[in-house]
C-alpha cells in the first residue's frame, strides 16, 4: 500500500522501526504479528520459523527470522 494519511496535530504513530540497520514492520499487538507470520510463511512455503518478539525501542512487535 502506498497510501498516506498522515494528519496534522495529530501523533503519527509509525508502522515501521529502525533496528539496527533495518527497518522493520511493526505490529501492535502479539496476536497481529502472530498472523503476520503466519501469512508470510504460507505465501513463502517456508517452515514455521518466523518468532515474534517484543520491540526494545517501542511498545510493538516485530518479526525475526533468526
Ligand atoms: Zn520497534
């Protein structure tokens, strides 16, 4: 999606963080992310080992392969 709503006065949240030197999609809940994972591995035909872990920077999840 390409589509921008960003709104003045209000607080943009971001749906990406910078990790290190990535950036990565973040989700705000566990579940969200969960189904994220899911999806990616199903599109993918991977195995399961995408595991959700909670941000150090902020209070969202993200997804790591490693
Ligand atoms: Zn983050």
């Amino acid at each position: 999606m390409s589509q921008k709503s960003l709104k003045p006065g209000n607080s943009f949240t971001p749906d990406r963080c910078w990790v290190g030197e990535s950036q990565k999609i973040s989700y705000k809940t566990r579940e969200e992310a969960e189904l994220a994972a899911r999806c990616a591995e199903y599109d993918h035909h991977l195995p399961s080992k995408l595991k959700v872990y909670k941000c150090d920077y902020g209070d969202h999840y993200h997804l790591t392969s490693a």
